[in-house]
C-alpha cells in the first residue's frame, strides 16, 4: 500500500465522517427524534428544545461548540464521575499521542524515511513501508533516537497516568462523600443464608444481624423469586402504560386511569385491603406464607452508620465462607434483580463457566478474522479466487478492498462481540448492572486485543498462529518483525473503525430507526421515561478507546504516520462522546470510576508490550546498545505500575474507613438520620407496583419513631413492612378479552 | 541401573538408619545430651530423665513406642497447632501412598512388566526399565489400568485433602476460640503512621484511634528504634545471664547476682528513679524528647474486644492507602522487632527485589545440580574424565556412583538453600517470625520442586534445558520422555536425601556438636531457656515431604516401584518428627495452621503434573483413549481445588465475626475484661530489660482503673507507660574492664 491509497481512504472516511455529521446536525433539530438526541435532558431537565423553522435543515457545528464549552463539572452532573471517567481516557489519549506525534513525526519519520541509502520516489507514490522503522538499515546508529523517542513516551505515559489515577481516586472519594444520602452506601447485600427448617429466611437474617450487630442493624429486604404472576404484573404495567399514552394523545379523558381502577372497561385494579393482608399473615415481617416459600437466600441489610455497613461488608462472617457473605449493596437502580436468585454456592461455577466459554468464543472468532488478514495480502487473495483478477487490475478497486474492506468486515463482526460477553456476564452472575457492564468491558477488552491486534498480527492461518503461541522466547521477534508490517493495516482501521465508529455513535443509527418506525405505530409511543433510555455503553466504547491506544503506543516508533490518524479520532471522539453524554445517555447507576483500574493496567500492558517489540526490533536490527536500554525501562514500567496498584488501587476496592466515619459524623450532627431510615426503607424494591413508597406518602405519624436503642429498631423493622401503611400493595388484575381485542 | 543396584543403595542407606537411630537411642539416654535432646522438656514441663546406670549403652526402641503411643492431644499441647498440621501432611501422605501403593504394585506393575512380549531375565538382574510404563508396548489395550490407577489415586487424594482441610479448619477456629487469652488477637499492628511537625508518632496514634476508634481503643505501643545503646544492653544482659551461670556452677555466691547491682566487681546497674525520668518528660507519653526521635512509624493498638481489633485490621483505614496500614498483630513471641522498623513504603520494593533475588539463585544454583544430573549417566561421565574409567569398571563403585553419590551432593548443596531463603525473607520485610519462615518456607518449596525435580527431569545442558521452557506446548511430551527415565535416580534420592535426612534429623548433628563443644568451654555453658532453643523448621521440613509427595505422586503410575520406598519414609518421619515435636523442638509462636495451604496447593500441583505427565504419556503409546479419560480428571482436579480455594481459604486470612463475638461475649460474661487488659500492656515489650512488669508487680491500686468511657481509656494508656510503676527502666552500665578480662 502507498501513501495514495491510503490517501483514499482517508479521503473516503473523512467524507463519510462530514456526511454523517452534517446528517446528524440536522437530524437533531428535527422535534421528532428528541428522544433519540436529547433523551437524557428529556428526561432529567424536562427541557424540549425550540423548533427552528428554516434553520432546521441547514446542517450547523452547533452541538460541536456546545460540548466543547461544557466544564467538567457540567459533565459530571450529567453523567456522574463514571462518565467524567471515562472523558479522562480520551483526555489521557489526546495528551500522551501530542507528545508522541510531536516526537514521532519530527524526530523518528525521518530518520526511519532516510534510514537506507535509497532513490526515493514522489512523495504521493512512496510506498508505507518506507515511512517505518523496516526502512533503517540494520546496525544503523540512529536507533539511539527510537530509543530516546520510547523512553520520552514511557516516562510521559506513567507520569500522566500516575496524575489520572490520583485524581480519579479522588474524584471516587469525592464521590462517597460528596454526593447526597445514597441508600446504597448504607446497604450490605448478603447472600448465601443459610437454610433452616424452623425459620424462614427472613427471620434467620434478623436473628443473625441482630445477635452480631445489634447497635448498627436497621432493618433488612429479603429478595425474592420472581414468579410467573409477577411477570405478568410487570407486562400489565406496560400495558397500562401504553394504554395511558394513548389515552393522552386523545386528549379525551373518557378513560380513567388504569391504576386507580375504573369501571367502563374491563381493567380492575383491587386495592387489597390492609387487613386482609394482616389476618393472613403467619410470621413477623407479615409475609403469606406463599411469600416465605418465594424467598430467595439473599437479603438487603440496612445498618445505620456508611461505617457499619461497610464493616458488616469486609469482614467475615460466618466460618463457613459460603455462607453470610456480604458485600456492599450497588446502587437501587444498579441492582440486578433476577441474578440475586442464583444461590451463592453456584456463583464460583459459573464463572468458571462463563470464563470458558469466552474463551472458546475468543478462538472461534479466529475464523472471520482470518478471512479478513487475507484480504489485505492481494496477491494471495488473487491467488484463491482467479476470478477476481479483473476487478482487482482496476487501482480503484485495488485500493478499495486493501485499504477499506478488511476493517469494514472485521467491524461489522465485530458488532456481535459486546451482546455476546453481555449475555456471558449475565450468566455469570453478577449483582448488579454496573458489575455486570464491568466484566463485560473487560471480556469484551481482551477479546479485542486478542482478535484485532494479536491474530492481525501473527496471523495467517489459525495453525500457524498456535505454533507461534508455542515457542515463547521467540514472541518479540516475531512481534517485531510482524508490527511494522502490519501497521498499514492498522492505520486504516484508524480510519475506518476509529473514525466510522464515532459518526455511527452520534447518530445512533439503531435507536433512530426505532424511533422512525414507531411513527407508524402510534400506539407504541411512549412518554421519555427512564425504561427505554439508554445507558452510557462503557463495554464497547472503553475496550475501543483502549484498543486504539494500544495501536497507538506499539506503532509509535515503529510506523508514526499512524499518530496523526489516532489524534484526529481521539480529538472527534472528545467532541462527540461528550455530546453524547450531555444530551443523549441516561446515568442510572454509578460505579465511583470502578473502570478506571482496568483502564490503567491495560495502558501498562500497552507499554510493556512495545517496548518488548521494541526489543525484539533492535535485536533484528543488531543495535545491541539500544536493547540494552530497553531492559531497564521495561523493568522501571512494571515498577511503577506495582507502585500505582500499591498506591492507589485499595480504594478502588475498599472504603477507606476515615472518609465514611467523617460523613457519618457530618450527617448526625446535621441529624439527618431520620431522613436517611426513611430512605433505606423504600430505595430497594424487588417489584415496583408492590412497593409502597412510604417516602412520599408516610403517615407522619408512624414517621416519629426514635432512633436508639434495640427495640426501636425493630419496629423501624416492621413499620417497613407495616400492612397498616396507607399505600398497600395493590394487585393488578387483567381480564383477557381487552387484552386481546389491542 | 539394575534391581542388584537399587538393593545395594537401599542396603547401604539402611544400614546408615540403623546405626544412625541406634547410636540417637543411646545418646539420648545421656544427661549431658538433655539440653539436646529434651529441650522442649526441660523448658516447659522442668522434668530431667533419670539416669539408667548401665541401660544407658543399650540401644534401645523406646522412643518409638514413646512417639507411636502418644496421641493428637499430646502433640498439640506440645507443639501447638502448627506442629499438628504438620503431623497432618505426614498421616496424609501415608494414607494416600498407602493406597497408591496397594493399587500400583498389584495393578500397575504387572501391567509394566509384562507389558512386551521378552525374555524376563533373573529378577535381581532384571533392569528396573522393566518396571516402569515405558516397557508397555504402544497403542497397548492396558493402558486403561494406567488410567483407573490414576483415576483412584487422583480421587481419594481429592477426598483425603478435603477431610484434612475441613479439620484443619476446625482446628484452627478451635485455636482462636479454646486458646488462653492470646494478646495478638487484641493487638492491631499499624505502619505508615503518617508524619507531623507538630505530633510525634504516639500522639498521632492516639489522636487517629481515639477519634475514629473512640468506643473500642485501648491504648497502643510505639516501635523504637533499636539504637547501639539498646544493642549493647542486650549484650550486657547475655553476658550476664552467663556469669550468673558461672555463679551457679561454683556453687559459691560470693558474687552478687548483677542484677541487683553489686559492689565486688565493675558490673554496676543503675536503677534510674522514676522522677528522673518524669522531670524530663516533654509529652503525654512520659518520653524523653531522645526517645520521640526514637519512635518509628509503626505501634502497636490494643482494642477492647476481639472483634474491634479484627474489624480494625480488616478494614481500609485511610484514603491514602499507604498510610495507616493495619493488619492483626502477630503473637508477642513471633514478633521480628528489627523488621518493623522498616518504614512501609519500602516493603513493596523488597517484596520485588527479594523475589528477583530468589530466582537469580534458583538459576545460579543450576551449576551444581547439572554436574550431580552427569554422575548418573555412566558413559557420558566416562567420556569426560576418560582417567575415571578403571575406577568405574569395578561393579560396585559403579553401583556407588551412578546410586549414591549424585544424591550425596545434591543433599549437601541443598542444605545452603534453606538459611539463604530465611535471609530473603528477612530482607522482604516480613514483621513476624512465622510469615518469615512461612515466607522462606515457599520459597524453598519452589526451589526444591524447581532445582531437584524440573531440572532433573528435563537436564542435561542449561542451554538445552531452557530451550525446552521455549516451547511451552511440547512441555508434556518432554516430561513423558523424562519422569519414567529418572525415576531411577528418584528413588535412590528417596533413600539417600529421605531416610537420611531423618536420621540426620534425629540426631541433631549441628546441636549435639556445639553443645559437646561447650563443655570444653564451660563458661559458655547456660541455664536451658527458649533462647537457645531451637523451633521447628517448618521451612525446610514441609518442602522436604511435599517434594517426596510430588515424586510419590508423578512416578505412581510411570515407576511404581518407589513407593515402598516412600512408604517407609513416610513411616519413619511419622515416628521421628513426633518425637522431635514431643521432646525437641519449642513451639514459642504459633500461626495456627497457615502452612496448610500450601501444602493443600502442593498436593494439587503436584496432581495435575502427574495427570499431564500421563497425558503426555499416553500420548507418546498411542492410546488415544486413555488420554481422552485424563483430559476430564485434570478439569475435575482443578474445580475440586477451586472448591477448596471458595469454602476453607478465606478461614486462613481473615478471622470469622461470629466466632470472635461469641469469644468476645463470653470472656465479658466471666468479667475477665481487666485481666485481659493488663496482659495487653505488658505483652509486647521490645526491650525486655526496659519494661516493666507489670503483670506480676503492678501496684494493686493502679490495677482498678474502670474501662468504660473515654476518660479511661487515656488512663489506662498513660498507666502503661506510668513512670510511678514500681518496676521502672534500668539500664545497666558496664565498665569495660571486667569484660576484658573474660
């Protein structure tokens, strides 16, 4: 490939890129797709904006400047610190590359394009080749200033890293202590209870917490199995929904809301009435007993103190480690419902499982890959299918399929990858939605560098692969003289990938057609509400962001024209993700920048590994002395990073104790803790329509309860379940023939 | 090497035994050997064996029947939990080769020796290649007697080590719960205190517990640097103890016991009034403003309850996570004092530079053992020292060398591993002195199973055999080759390093010579007293059997012919190290059974190397089916350790809550609270001459301070340091004339 053809196809992209911005531009200022762009203010800032007239379909960079000049502190109310988190990464990206394109494209570009004693050609028709570190001559004393350029980069790496990681920790702590009253801080999830035949487990968690932690003990909410009345309970309540929209775009009230149980047609909502609750009840948490045989062993712990629970959260409970084990319960929104079911015992089995299966997916995905690696090697592809020789003499054509098809196909595979490990993180296990996002970022990570930058690589064919897997001492010559060759391909997938990815991303292809579609179907037409937002897709985006870094630090020295490319997609996806997090992306959980870890070690991984290649390079091209000083800056990298997860990582994974007994004292004296209990007690609710929501509608006074003392906990307890609440649980009873007749 | 061979070493090294354990039950009947052999006797139970008159030169069997008869209770009485773990690998190991023995020698050898069809030549010239797998003919129909044997030695193993994890378990619980009070479970260890200007350390301590701790904090003990005047004070204090001995054995007092301070000769010991030193008191803590200089960043925190000190130690305590790092004190014994005065930001970087260290002397030590690894190939040894070859001609010196001699000196380089790796661990910075012999103890581990295992197996070259690590695929074909070849020289270690090394441990060479010497210097001679004493070198014992373990386990099925061997090793370390545990060796400190897991994960290790090294074999004959059997065994092998790793570990790092605040509730019951309280203050004493005693000569009235409230606690915390106690710091002063002059 010459500088030409991958002229085309940046000329392609960037065209693609301006279309589809352009479209964009004028796609949101069109009153129809808010709820495509502007869900997140929709729904949080109930702001709808203007209809411009004319100025509608002028394509504008409006929404350029505008998150352009948003600071973070507006991101981070819009997207909380998990999305300022991940802004940092492209911040980080756009800091490191600047240093390295200055270094690269001055200092190493030319000593690589004058590094043979050569006839150069015109600069449009030069082969890539020329422009990487293939192109120096073997023994050459240049190599001192790859080496130079590799330490510069390494050094300005860790030392921006080492500033994110501390002020990212900072940002978690801010976050814990900052932020108002969040149930989740209060709240241990214990799973594992184990099963008695004299107690149900409901009051088996009572028992127990109030034994062990009868100062800190509030209250707790056992979970339970979602039966087949609750699902349909679930889908009335959709229904319902839809039938109230439709209502709404009548503007003909003749159809009294559904839930508070008409008569003109044949919805019934039976507003049960406490006492028949209570004349059933066979335990103390006035539970059915059908409701105790649906209780799962798993419960919601609320304790009175951040410090409490977080001390109920790390230590171990019982001598049997499978059973109480407790962990600090995610957020409300965050939970997982269905997951929480799963009995402990089986959780270590499934990830195992699920760890396997990612695994035999990863290597099944060799298949397409390899089919598109040949496509780049011409001569080969020539080869397997003579009939293609026509089409392939044209150069447009020529360039097209080297310089664009390859990275269109692996894209477009690519777009199974994150539902897959999405469904194995399910499968796996996990609590929560954040958690689950978490392990599907990391599959999703790995996969991809094992995928796109590995088998790129090394590939050929699937056996030839494994063979070079066998031999380990010879994996950086191999990287080495692999990278420099392939970075063609790489650059384009820059292009391609990188760029496209980013005009895909802001016009939000899929959620558009939805929308489009639903114009045909009106009564599907729903309010914005929070159901149908999306939330920010850290699995895909992050293991992007982190694949093109990798791509970025390992071609560095060795191909720099990448850099520039690279700058000009970290500089779009600045713009655009920001866009996109201020206007589109609903926050409903929050991790506290739990990704930020995996972000940093993979950067870690990313060094090392072109400095290795870097290594093996100077070994192929006999420079002893510069491999010499190599070593000690792999040695330093790994350092630092053992310096780093001393340093800063325990927060990440713990509550430092100091920062939560502080709040805690805060709150007191501020005697919040009243407001606080009252929270608790309605934030986690297994099944929304069954939840009374005491916070709003509390009698005030079953609401003057004293706090201290043991006995005024229990009836925290049981006022939480109290059946003489005024908002009971109601159930929704449909009788099929409407149903039917929608 | 023939049967004829294997019979000679095996004679020779019983003989050895024989003479070696007969000439121990003769010297041990010596009063002059009791400090040898009784000292855990001598210093616990005060009990001096009579002398036999004539019976004394009869060797004897007693001490087996003494070791046979004594049961669990005993041996842990006498040497604690740790001891009895260690009994626990050697019953483990019997019953598991009982079984393998049993299976192999009835199943698995005929299958080998009839395995082709040949001429069998007389049994005792019979080559011992007849007995192993590699005389099976390929693609033979017995291999599946290979692959049961396996199948049950690799599942009751499984089912053995779940048992003895479960009860080690028990007993380890039972080890926090049924102890005597044992101040460590109320002591927090705390480094990186932070610096200040204004406070010194102990300030600091008290100022971050009693704000953040106010209900549960005691008080606490700052580390000090241990400074020259502190050095010489312990050597004055040896070289008092000796004169005192002097004293004792003249039978004459007409020398003052020099504690009291004499006036006869130059020894004067200043009892400093305790108003000398309140005067200069700068500070809260009664220090001289020299001894604030002298404090370190690390104290000692005693809480009230059990389980304030394991939540303390659980929990992050700081934002900064380098700072306040606590974890649950070690025992007052087991404390390595001159470690912790290593300020933590360091430890990490020992951690890494120890671990580098121990791997470069891994590999350095390579030289000797591939000279050893050439003793045993007779021609290849003939070829190099051409001179050597009438020597080698004569049967029995070549018995001798390729049977005897390459063990010999492999024995002999191995003895200077353990103290080297004792070294690395105390540079790591470890605080105790059982994680510094748990440390040394892995690291021997991986020595040994690298150095005597690995590099025998795969040997030859350096060069060669780090080529064979290159290819990590080939790795069980290579193995397959190797085990069933060396399994010659395995066995003769077996008898020469195994049954040798008990013998050699039963007689205590190194303590009987030092204390023959001692009686030709007399003055040296000491009362017995646990400094002198010796404690069980778990550090070099555990990976001595778990090594034996590993070959038991990777020659059952390949050379069943060494595991009557083993058998016997196992017997008579059964009986030895009982013996050593009830008379020898002194259990000063106690990790309560934390060597099991790594012994639990040796054993596993050692498992699927066998399970892989038969994969491998069967690979090599050609029996598809027998290695399609063992793929599901080494998965099921790995899930059973997983499952071990889920429900026993976690009881090994972190204390259970709900044992701990039963303990807790039931010593507040007995109102043993005071008690408890001032065995804390007195338990942790870094200079023994400086502290007071406070236990046994506190006055009664200071001894009735109540607990509860906060006032109280500073009460308590000054009183610990009260320079009003009657038992103040002395400092002894020597006049260097005197000392001259002995």
């Amino acid at each position: 490939m010459d500088i030409g053809a991958l002229l085309t196809s940046a000329g392609i992209n960037i065209a693609v890129c301006v279309v589809l911005l352009s479209l964009y531009s004028i796609l949101r200022k069109q009153p129809s797709n808010d709820s495509v762009y502007f869900m997140r203010r929709l729904i949080s800032e109930k702001i709808k904006p203007d209809p411009l007239g004319l100025e509608r379909l002028v394509p504008s960079a409006s929404w350029i400047v505008r998150a352009w000049q948003a600071t973070d502190e507006d991101v981070l109310v819009a997207g909380g610190v998990d999305a300022l988190v991940f802004l940092r990464i492209v911040v980080f990206s756009i800091r490191i590359f600047i240093i390295a394109a200055v270094i690269c494209v001055f200092l190493v570009l030319p000593v690589n394009y004058y590094g043979q004693e050569m006839q150069h050609k015109k600069i449009g028709a030069e082969s890539l080749e020329v422009f990487t570190i293939g192109n120096v001559k073997e023994g050459s004393i240049w190599f001192w200033v790859h080496c130079l350029a590799l330490y510069v980069i390494s050094c300005s790496a860790c030392v921006l890293l080492y500033f994110e990681y501390k002020s990212i920790t900072k940002m978690r702590l801010a976050h814990i202590t900052g932020s108002p009253v969040n149930p989740s801080h209060f709240t241990v999830l214990v799973r594992g209870i184990p099963w008695s035949r004299d107690h149900s487990y409901s009051e088996t968690v009572e028992q127990f917490f109030s034994t062990y932690y009868p100062a800190s003990y509030v209250s707790h909410q056992m979970v339970y199995r979602a039966s087949r009345v609750d699902k349909l309970m679930k889908d009335a309540e959709k229904m319902c929904r839809m039938l109230k929209t439709i209502e709404l775009q009548n503007r003909e009230s003749y159809m009294p809301s559904c839930l508070s149980g008409g008569t003109t047609h044949s919805f019934t909502s039976l507003n049960i009435k406490p006492e028949s609750f209570k004349s059933k009840t066979s335990n103390s948490d006035g539970l059915q007993p059908s409701q105790t045989d649906k209780e799962r062993s798993a419960a919601f712990v609320f304790f009175r103190t951040r410090y409490d629970a977080v001390v109920a959260a790390q230590v171990l409970q019982s001598s049997n480690p499978m059973l109480w084990v407790t962990q600090l319960a995610p957020e409300p929104n965050d939970v997982y419902w269905s997951n929480l079911s799963i009995p402990y015992k089986q959780v270590w089995l499934r990830r195992i499982a699920t760890l396997l299966g990612a695994i035999v997916f990863m290597f099944l995905f060799l298949v397409p890959v390899t089919f598109v690696q040949g496509l780049t090697q011409l001569d080969q592809l020539r080869q397997t299918f003579p009939f293609l020789r026509g089409i392939l003499k044209q150069k447009f054509m020529n360039q097209l399929v080297t310089g664009y098809l390859p990275s269109v196909i692996l894209m477009l595979f690519m777009y199974a990858v994150p539902p897959t490990m999405m469904l194995f993180s399910t499968i796996e296990g996990v609590v929560s939605r954040s958690e689950r996002k978490k392990s599907a970022c990391i599959k999703v990570l790995y996969f991809t560098i094992w995928n796109v930058f590995f088998v790129n690589v090394l590939s050929g064919s699937i056996i030839r692969q494994l063979s070079v897997f066998s031999s380990v001492k010879d994996i950086p010559t191999q990287l080495a003289k692999a990278v420099p060759t392939q970075a063609t391909f790489f650059t384009t997938y820059v292009l391609t990938s990188g760029w496209a990815s980013l005009s895909c991303e802001v016009i939000q292809l899929f959620p558009f057609l939805c929308n489009w579609f639903k114009k045909f179907i009106p009564r599907t037409q729903e309010e914005p509400c929070s159901s149908s937002a999306l939330t920010f897709p850290h699995h895909t985006e992050i293991p992007r962001l982190l694949l093109f870094g990798l791509l970025g630090f390992t071609c560095s020295i060795m191909a720099p024209l990448i850099l520039p490319f690279l700058l000009v997609y970290f500089f779009l996806s600045f713009l655009v993700y920001r866009n996109q997090i201020l206007n589109v992306y609903v926050p409903e959980y929050e991790s506290g920048g739990l990704f930020w870890p995996i972000v940093h070690n993979t950067t870690i991984f990313s060094l090392v590994l072109t400095q290795v290649i870097a290594l093996g390079v100077f070994g192929i091209k006999r420079s002893p002395v510069a491999s010499g000083f190599i070593i000690p800056l792999i040695f330093l990298t790994l350092l630092f990073n053992e310096y780093c997860r001393q340093r800063f990582s325990p927060v990440f994974k713990r509550s430092p104790a100091q920062v939560l007994i502080e709040k805690d004292r805060q709150e007191e004296n501020l005697g919040r803790g009243e407001e606080i209990y009252k929270l608790l007690r309605t934030s986690y609710c297994q099944f929304p329509l069954l939840c009374p929501d005491l916070s709003i509608s509390q009698d005030p006074s079953t609401s003057q309860d004293s706090m201290p003392g043991n006995s005024g906990q229990k009836k925290d307890h049981e006022s939480s379940k109290d059946p003489e609440s005024p908002n009971p649980g109601m159930i929704l009873v449909l009788t099929g023939s409407r149903l039917l007749s929608l």
